[in-house]
C-alpha cells in the first residue's frame, strides 16, 4: 500500500514539473510579445492609472474636516453711542468640527476595499490584455503558416500540371485535364491572396493589442507545437476562486457593509467647537470665548442613504453566488472547447495528415504510371489541402481556448503582479 502511494506521489509530481516545463517554455515564446504590451498598450496605463486614482481616494478618505477660521464684529454702526466703531466689539476664533460615531474609520474601510477593487479590476484587465496577446500571437503565425501552406499548394498545383501536360503531350490524357488542372491553378492563386489578405489582418490585430509595429517581434511557429500537457476540469474550477472577479465582488460586498456602517454613524451629527478671542474697543479690554453647537437630527437622520446601503449590501451579496455560476459555466464551457481541440489537433498532426500526405503521393506516382485517374489525383490534392487547413483551424481553435484557460489558472499572474508593484513603487 504504501508503495503505491510512493508511486503515486512521484506521478504526481513529475506531472506537475513537466506541466511547469512545458507553461514555461510558453511563456518564454510569448514573453517578448507580454513585455511590449505591458509597456505600449493603452489599456494597461489606463489600468495602472485606476490603481493610483482609488490610492489618492483612500488618502482622501483619511483627511479631517479643515478647521474654520471667522471674525464677528458687533455694536457697530447704530445710533448714538452705538454709531460708528468706538463701542464695537469684535471677536477673532476658530471653530473644528469633530468627526464622531466612527465616520471616519467607516470612510477609510470604504475606500481602503475602493483601493483593493481597483487593483483587482486592473489585475483583470491586464490579464485579459494578454491573454489577448497570447490569441493575437497564435492567429499571426497560423495566418504564416496558412500563407506558406498556400504556397505549398501553389508548388502542388504546378507540379500537378507539369504532371498532366506531360501525359497530355504523349497523348495519355485528355486535353480536358490540362483545362481542369488550369483551374485548380487559378483556384490556388485565389487562396493564396486570401491568405496574404488573412495574414494583413492578423497583423493588424496583433499590432492593435500590442500597440507598437510588429516588427519589433521576432515570431516563432514553435508556439504550435508546445506538448499538450492540460489541467483537470476539477484543477480549473478550484481556480475561479482566485478569479479577480470573484475576489472583486467579496471586496464589494465588505464595502458595502462599510457603507451601511457609515450610514448609521451619519445619524449622530456631528458637534463643532470653537473659541477666540473677544477685543472691546470701548474699554480697549480682551477676553476668551468658547462656543459649541450641534446640529439637532430632527427631519434628517439620514434614513434614505440607509436604507440605499442595506439594498446595495443585499444586491452584492447576491451577486457573489451568481457571478460564481457565470464563471463555472464559462469555465466548463471553454475546458470541453480546450479538450476538444487538442484531440481534434492530435488526431490531425499524428494520423489524418500523414495519411493525406501518403495518399497524395502514391496517387501523383501512380497517375505517372497510369494506375491512377486524373480525378483521384485531384481529389487527393483537394483533400490534402483542406485537411491542412482543417488542421490549422482546429490549432488556432485550441490557443483561444488555451489563452481563456491560462486566464482562468493565473498562468500570467506573476508577470502582472510585478508591474502592479513597480506602478505602486512609482506613485510613492
């Protein structure tokens, strides 16, 4: 028994160590790309600037009420002895309102959460920016790789209709073969200029998230041919736990209960207390004077922004549970897409491709020899190309998912993390 918990235990973590391998490996494809997006994308200053902006709220919330400087003259300006300024009384003070009941810890709370939101919601964001990268990535290679594959077919088609000319000029075949092999020739022109306009517009999009020409990139087609080493479906839903739109809503609802206990505190008023100093100008005497003043919460106890903080509170509080359910059903959603197509890329790269390719040449040696019919020559051609482009679109299919999956596991988490700390170093 224990042997085979050994044995187990070791499975376990050289999967674990090949699975790290092979992320690595990925990342380190995609690093350059991730750098010149965290360091040009629009989106992530924008991002980063949400995090100092909720920084100088939280510094705002701290502040105390400015205490008020005033001066009052009396007795001036009457009639008889009271005319002009000889019995004038003027007083010079300052008054403090004095913040009770807890306002001002409730607002710290509130805006400390504010400030956790917002490194939260950038968190998300950034992530998102490259998962974007990682999608925008894998779309401009296969666009390559579907441009040499339309390429290859050119070479294919010629040498198709070297192959036919040469049995129509020794009268082996007919003329209508040359004309149907014209076509195919056409036919792969066609797609040809479709994959250069395909491989324009990945550019473009790749370009759009990185926000910088791409020629700054050196782009390698390895990234199509990391191993497959996926996570469980029960690894994935663990980790939308640590999702930042999760983390987003709990913070929320601590806010909101902040919000409910500021609310109640703004029942008691707040008192203001003041003194200074009263000159007499008829006596030419001095002397202190203190007030203290209170506002009486007769019509307003604030009832209505209470009642406001209870409903938000519930609203949040609901939404923990149904954003959660969200999340798990786009997760399960994007894990059978994920699983999907990596068999649907296995069955291609390891079986179906090799077989098309056989076909294709046995069929091209045997229409020389005259086995073969010039339609099954075609129709291997045909099927070999659309069986690479099948294959090409199952592989752009699996990294969208991929990209989505890495979203989900924070495979991403720590590059993030190391850019929302230098921002916060920067701002202090």
């Amino acid at each position: 028994m224990k042997k085979k918990t050994i044995v187990l235990l070791i499975c376990a973590l050289l999967i674990t160590v090949s699975r790290q391998g092979i992320a690595q490996e990925e990342q380190a494809l995609l690093f350059p790309a991730f750098q010149i997006a965290l360091e040009n994308n629009p989106n992530v200053k924008a991002a980063l600037a949400s995090i100092k902006s909720a920084k100088g709220k939280s510094t705002q919330a701290g502040l105390r009420p400015n205490p008020k400087a005033f001066i009052e003259m009396e007795n001036f300006g009457g009639n008889e002895s009271l005319s002009g300024f000889d019995s004038a009384e003027i007083t010079f003070g300052i008054e403090q309102e004095i913040e009770i009941a807890g306002k001002r810890t409730y607002r710290q709370e509130i805006a400390k959460y504010g400030s956790a939101i917002a490194q939260q919601e950038a968190f998300s964001s950034i992530l998102l920016i490259l998962a974007h990268v990682h999608q925008s990535y894998v779309h401009f290679v296969i666009a390559q790789e579907r441009l040499s594959l339309a390429q290859k077919r050119m070479a294919l088609s010629e040498q198709t209709h070297e192959a036919v000319k040469s049995r129509v000029s020794a009268a082996a075949a007919s003329k209508i073969q040359h004309t149907k092999v014209d076509i195919e020739q056409k036919i792969a022109a066609i797609d040809k200029n479709k994959a250069i306009e395909n491989l324009t517009s990945a550019k473009s999009q790749l370009e759009k998230v990185l926000s910088t020409h791409s020629d700054s990139i050196t782009f390698s087609r390895e990234i199509l041919s990391v191993p497959f080493l996926l996570p469980s479906k029960d690894e994935l839903i663990a980790a939308l736990n640590s999702l930042p739109q999760l983390e987003i809503i709990r913070l929320k609802k601590l806010q909101a209960k902040s919000n409910i206990n500021l609310a109640n505190a703004h029942r008691i008023t707040n008192p203001t207390i003041g003194g200074g100093v009263r000159h007499f100008k008829e006596s030419s005497s001095n002397a202190f004077v203190a007030n203290f003043s209170i506002p009486i919460p007769i019509f307003n106890r604030n009832q209505g922004n209470i009642v406001h903080a209870q409903a938000e509170y519930l609203k949040v509080s609901s939404e923990v549970e149904s954003e959660y359910l969200i999340l798990k059903e786009m997760a399960e959603k994007i894990y059978g897409q994920l699983i999907s197509n990596s068999s649907e890329v296995r069955a291609y790269r390891d079986s179906i491709i090799p077989s098309a390719e056989k076909a294709y040449h046995q069929a091209t040696q045997g229409y020389h020899s005259g086995r073969f019919s010039f339609l099954e020559l075609i129709d291997s051609q045909r099927t070999l190309y659309k069986i690479q482009e099948a294959y090409l679109n199952s592989l752009l299919k699996f990294h969208e998912a991929k990209a989505q999956v890495d979203f989900i596991l924070g495979v991403n988490k720590d590059l993030v993390q190391d850019i929302v700390s230098t921002n916060h170093l920067g701002q202090r």
